[in-house]
C-alpha cells in the first residue's frame, strides 16, 4: 500500500521508528514531515497526510502526535477523512471493519513502540465489512456532502 505519514515534534521519534517497519512490511511510505524534533504545529501535518489520502495520492494515513487528539480532530475536518485515534488493536481493526478509517492516529506520549506497531498492523491488515457499516459512513459524509 502507498502510506502518507506524519507527525509533530512529540511523534517524531516514532514516526522515524515506523518508517523502515512499515517498509519491511512492503508498503511504499511518504514522509510528510516534520523532519526533527524541534517544536511545530500539528494542524499543518495533519491536513498534509490527510489532503494525501483524500487526493488518492496515498491509501491510507498515519498521523502521531503527543496523544492523537489534536491530529484526530484536524484531520477529519478534511472532506472524505476518517481518522480514527486508535489506543489498542481492537479499535484499530474496528475502526477500518465497521468505520472504513482511512487515517490512523497515535498518541505517541501515551503509547509506547511496540504497541504503536501491533495497532498499526492491525489496522492495516482490517478490511472494512460494508453492508449496513457503509450505509452509516454515508450518513457520516452526507453532513459534509461529501
Ligand atoms: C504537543 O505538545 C502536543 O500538544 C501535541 O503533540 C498533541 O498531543 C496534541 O493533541
């Protein structure tokens, strides 16, 4: 899968983990930044992996921050975006099986390597189940018109 990835400076560290593991996994990964530790702004990270994947560009997005939450609510005010801060590997895999996710958040301050990586395979791996579950996405999308 092409990925799009991004974080702030409290998610940089695993976002530089992620990368090469995702990679082994056999997924082409775009770093969208940031490039250091140093202090930024997470909005400007999250509507770029999110405008990734809403252009097709990418198949799907991970997003990590301190905790998830401020790139969880940025990227879904971006049409066609659902990201889903996900904090075990059941609400990684039900968030693509019933949710159709298409972003991944993490919260890189409440979680540590290894879980980050079970809850990223597992979200990747899900597929979602349709039927009723796409009747309710639409509803999601029919707010926006998209
Ligand atoms: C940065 O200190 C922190 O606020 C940010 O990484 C994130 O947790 C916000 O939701």
């Amino acid at each position: 899968m092409n990925l799009a990835i991004g974080s702030d400076h409290a998610g940089f560290e695993a976002k530089q983990e992620l990368i090469p593991f995702l990679t082994n996994e056999g997924h082409t990964v775009i770093d969208l930044g940031c490039n250091s530790a140093d202090s930024v702004d997470y909005p400007d990270f999250a509507v770029m992996v999110a405008k990734s994947v809403q252009s097709g560009e990418s198949d799907l997005g991970i997003l990590i921050c301190g905790t998830g939450i401020g790139m969880s609510i940025t990227a879904n005010k971006v049409l066609g975006i659902r990201a889903a801060l996900c904090t075990s590997i059941a609400h990684a895999e039900l968030s693509r099986q019933h949710n159709n996710a298409n972003i991944l958040c993490l919260g890189a301050r409440l979680q540590s390597a290894q879980e980050q990586m079970d809850i990223t395979l597992a979200f990747l791996n899900a597929e979602f189940e349709g039927q009723r579950h796409a009747r309710r996405v639409d509803k999601i999308h029919d707010l926006t018109g998209c």
